[in-house]
C-alpha cells in the first residue's frame, strides 16, 4: 500500500479509529483508506480532511496525550530527535559547536586568570587583621613607600595596633657574595632585579609563610638572614644551612649575615615574594649604614620601607588612621602626609573601581578580561539563537503535526531546552579539550602558571558553571517559546506570523555581535600605537648599541681599585667600545634612592616636601648615554672620586631645576641647595625619560660617584657576540670569581612595557576569536539565506542576472547590518580609549584612521564570508533548483 510521506496520516488513522466518532467513523475511515490504496492522499487533499476531522473533534485533539507518561522513555526519545536534528543538519551543527566550544574555552581559560588574581595573599590566616600603611597628600595618590619611624610610634603609642613589620625593598639591591665550600673559592651573586629585602622579626608571625628551619623570630637580632628553600638549595646544596655566612654588599657597605631562617618558598600567589630577607635591625647600628644616616629606624622624614600593621580584634581602621595621622603632625607639624590604613586583602586587587589606594594586580583590567569573556561567551550564544530561529521554519511543521497529536506545549518547550543543553554540553566537552590544547599558550601570554587546578579554591568554578547553564537555557529559550506557540492550523497552511520577528531579532543580533567584534579591533589598534609609541618615542637618550653589565664586588683587596683603574683603561683601549659608564643604575630600572627635604637657600612655603629622584653617576655618564647638558658643567673625575659626605657639587634636571624655585636652566647654575649641606648646582641636564612613558619626567638630582653597580658600554654595530666575549673575558681576567652577567639597555627599558604588550596580545586573541565566532555564525545565515532564496536566484538567473549581481542581492543585506554596527561601536570604543590613555603621562594620538581600519577589516572579513556562500549559490545549475516546480 502506497502511503503518504506525512505524519499527518499516521493521525488520521488513529483519530479515525477511535470509538468517540459514533456517526462519522466508517465514512472517514473508509474514504480514508480508499483513497491511500489508490493513489496516495495529496497534501491539498490531506489538509482539508485534517480540517474536517478537527471541526468535528476540536476539544478531544487539544487533550489528547500522545507524548509517553514515562519520563525516563521521555527523556530518551529527546536525545533521539536531537541526536537526529544534528545529524540532518550537519552544517548548522558543525558551526553551533565550534562557536559555542570556542567561546566557552575562551570563558574558561579567562576564569583561569581571574580566580588566580583573586587568589592572591588569600592564604594568611590573619588576613582579616592585616593592613598596610600609606601616605597621601591632599588631592593626590597615595604612596606605599613611608618612612620607617611610623611603625615604632605606631605600636608604642596605640594598644589597638598588636604588631608591625617593615620592608625595605629598594635599598637592599646589591649583590652577595658566599663560599662555595666544594670549589673552594668565593663566588658572587647579583641580586639587582631579585626578590630581596630587609624586614622586622615579626615577618614569620604576621604573615603566614612556613618555617622549615631555625626560629621564626631569628630577624630579630641584628645581622641575621632567612633565605628561602630554594636559595638555600642553590647556594649551599645538601650542606646545613643555618650557621652558614653570606655576604651583601650595597649602598650600607659590605656586611656579613648568618642564616637563621629557612622558609618555604613564597607562593605565586602572594604579593609578598621573597628569596632573602636580612634583619632590618643590622641598620639600628650606625656602623652598619655607611653614613646613610637617613636609614634610621627611627627616621619618620625618609621613605623607604613599606609598613605594615596587625591591628587587634574589633579595632576600627578608619578612627585608627585619623589618631595616627594627629600623632604623626605632633612629630612634624609643617609635614600634611595623611596616614591611611588599607587592608591587606585589597593590596592586590582593588576594592573597587574607585579605589584610588595603589595596588599590585590591576582590577580594570580583569574586569575588562572578565568582560571579554562574557561577550565571546555572549557571541556564540547569539549564534546559537540566530541560527535556531533561522532554522525555525523548517522545524514548524514539525512542531504543528506534534501539537496536532496531542503534544502540549511544556512538552515541546522541553524538548527544545534539552536540544540546547545537549548541544550546550557536548560544546563544553569540545571546550575542555581546547582548554587543555591551548594551555601552555595562555600561560605564555598571561605570564602566569594557570591550569583548571586555579579554580579549585575559589568559588569562580561554580559561579561559571551556574553562567553556563543559564546560557544553555537563555540560549534555547527563545527558540523553545516561539516554536512552542505556532498554531498548528496556521503552520500546516504555511501561514506563520512570526516570521518578521525572526528577521528582526537576527538582524539586531548581527549588528551586537559586530558591535563588539569592532569595538575589539579597535582596541587592539590603540594598544598597539600606545605600546609603538612609547618604544619609539625621542626619550631624549641614545640607547642603542648600549651593553650592560654588574660591576665586580668579589675580591676587593688593597688591589681592588689598581685592578678597577687597569680595567676601565683596558676599556678605554678597545676599538670596539666608543664610550663607558660607571653608575649607579641605568635607564628603565629604579632610581638609587628618593626623598624630601630638599630646598634652595630661599625655599618657598611647602618646597620641603616635593620629593627628588637621586641617581649616582661618574663623569661619563652624559656621554656615553648621548644625554644633553644644556647650562653648567658635567662632573669631573676628581669630583666622583670624594665620599658621598663630602659631594659639595650637583647636577639637576630641568624638572627639578623648575621645582627648586629658578626660572631657567642658566639661572640655576652656581646657586646652592640644601640637602644636608650646601650644595652647589654645576649642570643642568636635559629632561630624559629615566623610566618609562608611563610616568612622567620626575626632578632629578644627579651625584657624583665612581663606584656604582653597573658598567655601561657603547660598542660599534658589527660581530656582536665576539665584542662581547672578549669583554667577558678582560672583565674575568681582572675580577676573578665575578660573573660577568650582561643584558642590552634598550631590551631591559623596553621590559618595562611587559604588561601593555601582554594586554596587546589579549585583545589581540580575544577581536580574532570574537570575529571568528561572529563570522561563524554571519556564515550559517548566508547558507540558510542561500538556501532559502535558492528559486528566486534559479529564475534569475534563467532571466539573465549575471553572478555579480547575485552576489550583491544575497550579501547587500547583511553588510548594511555591519556598517551599522559600526556605527555603534566607533563612539563606545572611542570613550574607553580615551579612559584607558589617561593612565598614560605620554599618550600616542587617537587617529581616526584606527576606527576606519578596524571597521574595514571587520567589512572585508564578513564580504569573505558572505561571498563563499553568495558565490556558490549563483554559480549553481538552476534547472537543478526548479525541476520540482
């Protein structure tokens, strides 16, 4: 028997055996099956009988329950028809699963980093207790350098505050020198860029680092030394540690340390890392700071230390901070530094956006992370939905034969919200499987050590799996209500009214997702001519050519400075080296130090509390760095031969020259300041940029010295590495058991644009990615488009329409929805690259030419992918497209 290729007839059949049509039944059944036998019930045909059963038995069809009672069979049977759904429509299915599989590992891998940054210092277990002590002016940032006489006075006159600790970073740099016991000799470690510093013998109490040897409170006595485990493993190896004397040699001068402490080393999740840490106390002892007597401990003028406080149970930080800061103006009434009290558990990420205090994460940015997640996320959702509703067409019959047979509503609402979680999870497989790919690469780009172990102690895990299934639903939602409410006599007649909402919703879904695809792109282009700028900006210093490295501190007998002197005549010697320095640092690292107090011999009111940048330098330093001395004199040598209490003559920057109270560079030659003593201004130098442009020009003051940490030489461009090893080996020859540890000047200042070029390369992936995922989904459109116009492009073509102007009709619709995304985007991106740029003192030119190339790209890009589509339908054979007419 030849049956109709309808489920509709499957209905007849059973509604016409049903026993509640007492006067009809035979004559339908009958006429029914006589009309299957013969030649098959035509579509016309099986529409008006259909109408003719439901006129008569309109309620009974409404009841009828004809989806299985058994949930278990349920569930199944969804499986089944989405299972065939994916199958029948492979390439819908193809693009659904790799847009939401990509956006979801985009979201996963970025959940990664920002249950990571929220990690941090989260494990001490007096945390609650814990704050750090800032200084802030009137109307200006809060600094977390502060002077060390704060924390003494702090406990000594406030029961509230239980203990403090300082920690004096920058004034420890130097280098240690040991004695390797199995090679018998003396060796030499640079501990310029490591992670060392002084600190209180409360260090192990307050902060909950584990002690694995000696006593926690061994930083209590004076010449005292806690190393890490692994610092302790390099330097002394299976030996014993603790008893065990290293040596630093920095600005207080060569001082012997024991080791007390052996500590386990300091997570990466910590904001306090350290692999040394000497007894702050060494430097209570006047013999022990080099004449550096600013270093007093109980010093409440210099800042150098950074403090921090435990405060006792129920104690009130902010009435705390205000007693603090009276106390403080009682010790120095002319001094308005504010105290502030910030709790440890905001030190690395903010409290908010509109918290000021400084920070050591940077929270704008892992809500901008978190924020490109969610869109990408968003992205493919949108996906998902824009192609359901375009696909929603075809499945209506379906969804009018189910309803006709009995299938209520929440049933099919069901059976779509399963089609979406099925589909929902099978991507999230897909997206753990990139995830694990890709994980190596994102640690590269993020510079830290993440994997799906980071989201395990924080409760970021849960909160992305909660996202994720609300997305499986909110996505399947719309899709599941509006196929569920089609009326079935309305669908079976190919009447449907919500077409035009359909269009609708997809077109402002493609304007969305191209909105935020540009808007990336155009970030992307700004972080890369902010980050272009910088590094090729005139910083008013040559860099180039430029080789640095250590000075020796290993081996300084009564032949130290003849070896010194025959070195840098040596130096002198070389063809290849056009130039040398000896300072006490270089371009793109710290300052030697920083402080107040220094004025004319006229000071204005307040002039003592600007702050000055010191650096120390020997007479070639202008030169060999290419620097301009634009009034005055350099330094002589005879001048950085004296000690430095004793340097009666200075150079100044045009900055400081501005703040010290002189109207010109010329008119503050040969006047004096005072800064312990009268010293006389000699030269004035040209602003240079000593750090990056992130900063603006600080005043500076320059001091004669011939003993700092660093040579700089200027080579000639060719054979690079052999120049360089023949000055390893002078400098060997001269300074046995000295490293000779080098690094170019240019790479080290350019190092100080890490996080720009890490936030470059993230947005970088994160435009692609969206881009692509938008794309994805702009494809499935234009084949559903193609597919949906395919007679209308058949006839024509039969009437003479050429491919080009095919093209134009299939692609003009959606590249309109693309230009005005545009127009969305260009305003919302401009505002946040104006915020963004205001971080910066030197910022690269918002050129409109950015937003024009960003939305030229993003055009061609959706022109490439439409065109395939576009193409390949008017390029098909149109007989083959009409034979069925």
């Amino acid at each position: 028997m030849k049956r109709p290729p309808h489920a509709a007839t499957i209905f007849l059949r059973w509604y016409c055996r049903s026993e509640l049509l007492d006067e009809v039944e035979g004559d339908l059944y009958e006429l029914f099956q006589r009309r299957v036998e013969t030649k098959g019930l035509q579509r016309a045909q099986l529409r008006y009988w259909l109408n003719v059963l439901m006129f008569f038995h309109p309620d009974y069809i409404r009841k009828r329950k004809y989806y299985p009672t058994n949930h278990t069979a349920m569930l199944r049977n969804y499986f089944h028809i989405t299972f065939r759904q994916l199958q029948k429509h492979k390439a819908f299915s193809v693009i659904n699963l790799s847009g939401l599989a990509l956006g979801m590992a985009a979201f996963i891998l970025i959940l990664e980093y920002v249950g990571y940054q929220q990690s941090f210092n989260r494990f001490h277990t007096q945390l609650p207790n814990l704050y750090r002590v800032l200084f802030q002016k009137e109307g200006q940032p809060s600094m977390e350098v502060i002077s060390p006489g704060v924390a003494a006075f702090s406990q000594e006159n406030f029961p509230e505050v239980a203990d403090f600790c300082r920690l004096a970073q920058g004034v420890a740099r130097g280098t240690v020198t040991y004695y390797d016991d199995s090679l018998g000799q003396y060796l030499q470690s640079h501990l310029e860029a490591e992670p060392i510093a002084y600190a209180d013998g409360s260090f192990f109490r307050m902060f909950s680092f584990p002690v694995l040897q000696g006593s926690p409170n061994a930083l209590q006595s004076p010449n005292t030394i806690a190393l890490s485990q692994s610092y302790a493993q390099k330097y002394f190896g299976d030996q014993e540690p603790i008893g065990k004397v290293l040596t630093l040699n920095n600005m207080f001068g060569n001082t012997a340390y024991t080791v007390g402490i052996v500590y386990q080393d300091m997570p990466e999740n910590s904001d306090i890392r350290y692999d040394m840490l000497f007894s702050l106390q060494t430097l209570a002892n006047p013999a022990n700071r080099n004449g550096n007597d600013w270093a007093r401990l109980d010093n409440v003028d210099a800042q150098y230390v950074y403090t921090y406080l435990l405060l006792q149970d129920g104690t009130d930080p902010k009435a705390l901070q205000g007693q603090l800061t009276d106390y403080k103006m009682t010790l120095q009434p002319d001094d308005e530094d504010l105290i502030r009290l910030q709790p440890f558990r905001y030190v690395h990420l903010a409290q908010s956006l509109g918290d000021a205090d400084p920070t050591f994460g940077k929270l704008p940015f892992v809500y901008m992370l978190s924020g490109i997640a969610l869109l990408i996320l968003l992205i493919a959702w949108l996906n998902y939905i824009n192609l359901s509703t375009a696909g929603a067409m075809k499945r209506a019959k379906e969804v009018g034969v189910r309803k006709v047979v009995g299938a209520r509503r929440k049933q099919l609402i069901g059976q779509f919200l399963g089609e979406s979680f099925l589909l929902n999870s099978l991507a999230f497989g897909l997206a753990l499987l990139l995830v694990m790919l890709v994980q190596d690469y994102f640690n590269q780009l993020t510079g830290q050590t993440l994997s799906l172990a980071s989201l395990a102690p924080q409760h970021d895990w849960m909160l992305g799996v909660l996202l994720l299934l609300a997305g499986s639903v909110a996505s399947g939602s719309y899709t599941a209500f509006v196929l569920s409410s089609f009326k079935p006599l309305r669908v079976l007649k190919g009447a449907l009214g919500q077409a035009g909402k359909g269009v609708l919703l997809r077109r402002v879904l493609v304007v969305f997702q191209f909105s935020v695809s540009v808007i990336l792109m155009i970030g992307t282009l700004v972080l890369f001519r902010q980050l272009q700028f910088m590094q090729n900006r005139d910083l008013h210093m040559d860099m180039e050519q430029l080789l640095t490295f250590y000075a020796p501190s290993v081996g300084k007998d009564d032949s130290f400075a003849q070896r010194t002197a025959s070195f840098q005549n040596e130096l002198e010697q070389l063809s290849f080296v056009q130039n040398y320095t000896n300072s006490g640092s270089v371009p793109g690292m710290y300052y030697n130090f920083s402080t107040s107090g220094v004025t004319s011999l006229h000071p204005a009111p307040e002039d003592e509390k600007k702050v000055y940048d010191f650096l120390n330098i020997d007479h070639r330093y202008l030169d060999t760095y290419d620097i301009t001395l634009i009034a005055g004199k350099n330094f002589t040598p005879q001048m950085c031969e004296s000690p430095p209490d004793q340097v009666d003559q200075v150079m100044v920057n045009e900055k400081a020259a501005l703040e010290l109270g002189f109207a010109s560079a010329q008119e503050a030659i040969g006047q004096k300041i005072l800064y312990g003593r009268e010293r006389e201004i000699i030269g004035v130098v040209h602003d240079y940029n000593h750090q990056s442009l992130k900063k603006a020009i600080t005043p500076m003051i320059f001091m004669p010295r011939n003993n700092g940490v660093f040579f700089t030489v200027r080579l000639t461009t060719d054979q690079l590495p052999a120049k360089v090893s023949e000055l390893e080996q002078r400098f060997e020859e001269y300074f046995p058991g000295n490293p000779f540890e080098f690094f170019f000047a240019d790479e080290r200042y350019n190092q100080q644009y890490q996080a720009e070029q890490q936030y470059q390369q993230v947005f970088t992936a994160a435009s692609g990615l969206a881009i692509f995922i938008a794309c994805l989904g702009l494809f499935g459109l234009a084949t559903f488009t193609a597919q949906q116009r395919v007679k209308e492009i058949s006839i024509r073509k039969v009437l003479g329409a050429s491919v080009s102007s095919i093209v134009r009709l299939v692609s003009k619709d959606f590249l309109w929805l693309i230009m005005i995304a545009n127009l969305f985007a260009w305003p919302l991106a401009w505002w946040a690259a104006r915020h963004w740029l205001q971080d910066f003192a030197y910022q690269a030119e918002l050129g409109w030419w950015i937003f024009v190339l960003a939305s030229g790209a993003a055009l061609l890009i959706a022109i490439a992918t439409i065109s395939f589509q576009s193409i390949k339908a008017a390029l098909a054979n149109p007989v083959d497209s009409l034979r069925n007419e």
